[in-house]
C-alpha cells in the first residue's frame, strides 16, 4: 500500500479545492497516483473539484516581441518568484523573445546558440543563461517558445508576467486584442470543437462516463448524459463557441463576424503549466537533519 502524506493532501486540495479528507480517500484509493486523484475526485465531487486545477506553482515569466507581422512568445522558468522580479532575468527573457522572432531557431538548443552578451556573459545566450545562473545563484531555463510569421497580422497580450497570448488575424486590431485577452481569461485549447485533442476528448468521455454510472439511470438515458456533457465540453474549451468575456451574449465567433474579423490561430503560455514544482517537508528536512547529526555524533 503506497504512504499518502500530508504533503500529498496538501498538494491535492491545492489543484481541486476539495475537501482534506477527501484528498486523503482519492489518493488512498489511487494508490499515490496524483493524477489519478484528481479524476477519482471530479468524478465524486463534479465540478467543484476540477476548478482549481489550472493552478500551476512553477516560476518563470512569459514575455513577448511582435514586428510587424512577426511574433514570437517565451515562456523562461526559474526556481523561486523572487527571481522573476530581477532586472538580469527579465533582461534574459525579453531578449530571448526578440532572438526567436528574428531568427527563428528550430529548437531550444538552437536559440541558445545564438549570439548576445549581457552583463559580461557570452558570446551567446547559452553562456548568459550559465553566468546569470552562477551570479543569481539560481537554475533558469528555457521551456518553450513560439514563433508567428505567417504573413497574418499579430496581438499579443501579456497579463502580467504570467500568462502570455499571441493572436494570428486578419481585420480589426481591437477585436483581436480583446480576443488576446478572452484567451487569457478563458484559457481555451482550441479554436473549434473539431480541434480539440482527442486525448481530451476521451478523458473527459471517462469521467462523464463515471458519472453516470454512479447515477443508478438505465443505459440509454446514461449514454445521452455522457454524450451531453461531452459536447457541454466541447463548446466550453473551444475559442469560437466560448461566450465573449466583454458580452457573454454573444460567442467569440459572432464576435468576430461582427467586427469583419478572422482569428487564424492562438498560442497560449501559462508560466508552469504542467510542470510539478517540488514541495519541501520542512519537518522531515530538520528530521533528516537532526538524525544525521546523531549519527555523526555516535
């Protein structure tokens, strides 16, 4: 039988919002398995449990640069949020971003080769990432970044430092932007229900599934309940069919139509998104600490 911690409850209720001791049941019953709790949860305790499950803890800034019609987003993590206010870092974050709109590197790997020099470091961003790390004393990296230079026009929209939208368009600027920011908001995966991952697809299919297996109905009624919230589903992660955030009477679509505005495609950057950020036990740490130091002792 696997150990459930306290740290993993804590860990559990942070994402779900559900009650402890339910943590405690879920993680018990998944043996450990986090990621199979948090479902065991949703399907017990609906929605409730899945609302907080888009927070994410790692730290890092998303940044942007846009020229004309080329943009390029960066998403650069680091360990703590104290790092994420210091000008060395944010200097290595903007700078990324312009590298990537004006050279276009294939991968991580390639941006890094490219040449710059800040505070004394280079000749290329690799080597600055390595001196800041040394002169901060903090591990930095670069997780992703996109590129857009399809001959579209770009919005981009950062909130923060955290959350990072880049908009490919044809048509008004404003309706764009406040597309940028919808995105921010609503954080849907895609721009219509046809482009949802199937991946998604299916988990949510499973959950709903559960669902109405604990519901008692018969299985022609139970197949219509997991079919409805399916496409429920759907309509809600999708860009177009989602409600406007400035008018909820209208979807982003009709939105759109009425500004003579076409939306190409969106990227949307969380800082952390899907990254587990380590939590100390600081009560096992000074355990650790103390049995060591007997140790020595004897």
């Amino acid at each position: 039988m696997a150990v459930i911690t306290a740290s993993m409850v804590a860990e559990l209720r942070a994402k779900t919002d559900a009650p402890m001791m339910e943590c405690k049941k879920a993680l018990t019953e998944a043996e450990g398995d986090m990621a199979k709790a948090e479902e065991l949860l949703r399907v017990k305790l609906g929605t409730k449990a899945g609302k907080a499950a888009s927070r994410v803890t790692a730290e890092g800034v998303v940044t942007s640069f846009v020229s004309g019609t080329t943009g390029a987003m960066i998403e650069v993590n680091c360990e703590t949020d104290f790092v994420t206010k210091n000008d060395s870092f944010l200097a290595l974050a903007n700078a990324a971003a312009k590298l990537v709109a004006e050279h276009n590197p294939a991968d991580i790997a390639a941006l890094g080769a490219l040449p710059y020099s800040q505070d004394s470091f280079g000749p290329t961003l690799e080597d600055v990432r390595k001196g800041l790390i040394g002169k901060i004393g903090e591990n930095m990296s670069f997780r992703r970044f996109k590129r857009a230079a399809g001959g579209a026009k770009i919005a981009n929209y950062l909130h923060g430092t955290r959350i990072g939208v880049l908009v490919e368009f044809e048509g008004d600027e404003t309706a764009a932007k406040d597309v940028a920011m919808h995105v921010a908001a609503m954080k849907p995966v895609s721009l219509t229900s046809a482009e949802v991952p199937a991946e998604l697809i299916e988990k949510e299919r499973s959950v709903a599934a559960a669902k109405a297996a604990e519901s008692g109905k018969p299985a022609d009624i139970a197949t219509k309940m997991v079919e409805g919230s399916v496409q429920k589903y759907l309509k809600e992660v999708s860009l177009f069919n989602q409600s406007f955030v400035k008018n909820d009477k209208q979807t982003v679509e009709q939105m759109l139509k009425a500004a003579n505005t076409t939306v190409k495609a969106f990227t949307l950057y969380v800082v952390g998104e899907g990254i587990e950020k380590k939590v100390d036990d600081f009560a096992a740490e000074v355990a650790a600490q103390v049995a060591a130091a007997q140790s020595a002792a004897a």
